[in-house]
C-alpha cells in the first residue's frame, strides 16, 4: 500500500467519525504552582466540536485522492 492511499483512507475514517460523533473530548491537566514537597495541578476537561463541513471535506479529499492515485 503506498503513502497516498494510507493518507486517504484515514482522511476518509476520520471524516466518517467527524460526521458520526460530532465531537471529542480530552483532559488537559495544567501545573498551578509548586511550594516545597507541595504542587497543585488543575485538569480540565476540553470539548472540540467538529463541524460538519470539515467531517465531509475530509471524506470528499479521501475519496479525490484514492481516485486521482487510480487514474495517475
């Protein structure tokens, strides 16, 4: 399998479960301050939303790369 076809396919998985989920959420843990022995560190929780123009974009590129590999 070559590079070109790889990157499509998982531009084309990746824009399927853009489409599916919609969003996706990760903890980001950040350093308060630290006196002696003692630290305080805050996790957030961040969402992103993705959009759903960029869920079918990524699907369309895909598609247009798997395609143009075929025909080049």
């Amino acid at each position: 399998m070559s590079v070109v076809r790889i990157v499509a396919i998982v531009l084309i998985v990746a824009g399927i479960l853009g489409l599916l989920y919609g969003k996706f959420s990760y903890t980001k843990e950040t350093h308060g301050f630290k006196v002696g022995s003692l630290e305080l560190s805050v996790q957030d929780k961040e969402t992103i939303n993705v959009p759903v123009w960029v869920g079918a974009g990524a699907i369309v590129g895909g598609v247009l790369l798997l395609l143009l590999r075929r025909d080049g």
